[in-house]
C-alpha cells in the first residue's frame, strides 16, 4: 500500500501503518503513534483508585485526525 498523504502531493511512499480512525495508509514520516496509558481500577474498601499500568496502548493516527483529537477545547 501507498502512504495517501504522501499519494495526494504526486509522491509515492510505502506505508507502514494505517490510521486507526479514517483507515488512511501512511508512511512513517506522515503517522503519529500515540501511547495510550491504561488504568488498573483497584477497590480499597469503599474507595476507588485508578493505578496506571507500566504498558502503555499504541495506536496509529494521521495527522488530521491527530489534530481533531487534540484540538483546543476537544
Ligand atoms: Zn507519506
Ligand atoms: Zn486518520
């Protein structure tokens, strides 16, 4: 597969992820890998907390969809 961004300005990269949220192919000049912490609910008698755990998630993401997830007042 072709990286789409790098297709849309005549050039052609081959694609090394795919944008989790559009489907987009990307190279890996055009991805954004995001790590996602993940969190341990722990029950401590009728109090919960949340722990993080030491693995975090990856995911792949475009840079427009980047954009939308982390725009001001998202
Ligand atoms: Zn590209
Ligand atoms: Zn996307």
């Amino acid at each position: 597969m072709v990286c789409y961004v790098c297709a849309q300005s005549g050039e052609r990269s081959e694609a090394v992820a795919i944008c989790i949220i559009c489907g987009m192919a990307l190279c890996k000049e055009h991805l954004v890998r995001e790590e996602l912490p993940v969190w341990e609910k722990l029950h401590d008698g009728l109090v919960e907390r949340r722990q993080e755990l030491p693995a975090r998630l990856p995911r792949f993401l475009c840079g427009d969809c980047h954009r939308a997830l982390h725009q001001p007042g998202a």
